[in-house]
C-alpha cells in the first residue's frame, strides 16, 4: 500500500514554502526589536557616565542631570524618527494599494465598455 504524500503548506503571500526560512524577519520586524535598545541605553548609560563624571570633579549630581536628559532626549529622539518611518512606509503601502485598486476598477470599466460594445 502507498503512503500519499502530504501536501506542502503554503503561508498567505508566500509562493514556494522552501523560502519561508529567508523571509521569517524582514528589515522592519529587526528595527522593531531595536527600538527598546534604542530608548534604553542613553537613558541608562548618560546618568552612569554623568554619575563617573561627577565624583572625578566633586559637582554634586550636575553632570548625571544633564546627561540623563541628554539621554532622554535621544531616546524620544529615537522613537519619534522610527514612528516617523513606520509612518511613512504604511502611507507609501496604502498609496500603492489605492492605486492598484484604481487601475483594477478602470480595467473592469474598460472591459465592460467593450462587451457593451461588441454585445449590442
């Protein structure tokens, strides 16, 4: 008796599934890991580099202010240029899917505009 072969499963979107592998993180979905880091690290690092800066001169807690703004500014700095981006792609995606849907409805226009024709 002959076992069948299973049928191979394709994901929406995807043409062959032996490239699924390649194409399990994109560019966008790496950035989005990032941000954390991104908000993280200045917030972090700028008080422990302002606090090391502080005991060497003996200014209190002046530098470690200073530079955890510094820090925070670059973390919303950071933020708002990735909510910016992301912005801008879904806007450029929408843009390219409105006008697919347009040139769509004017080849159906088209099309019945010519069976109207040939019909009559």
């Amino acid at each position: 008796m002959e076992e069948k072969e299973s049928p191979k499963i394709i994901l929406p979107g995807q043409a062959d599934p032996e490239t699924r592998r390649k194409r399990l993180f994109s560019s966008r979905d790496l950035r989005a890991t990032t941000i954390g880091w991104e908000i993280a690290l200045p917030i972090v690092i700028g008080p422990v580099i302002g606090f090391f800066i502080d005991r060497s001169k003996g200014t209190g807690v002046r530098w470690t202010l200073i530079l955890l703004g510094v820090g925070l500014f670059a973390a919303v700095t950071a933020v708002v240029r990735y909510v910016s981006h992301e912005m801008h792609i879904m806007h450029r995606d929408e843009e390219a899917k409105r006008k697919e849907a347009e040139a769509k409805r004017r080849e159906e226009e088209r099309r019945a505009i010519t069976r109207r024709y040939f019909d009559s």
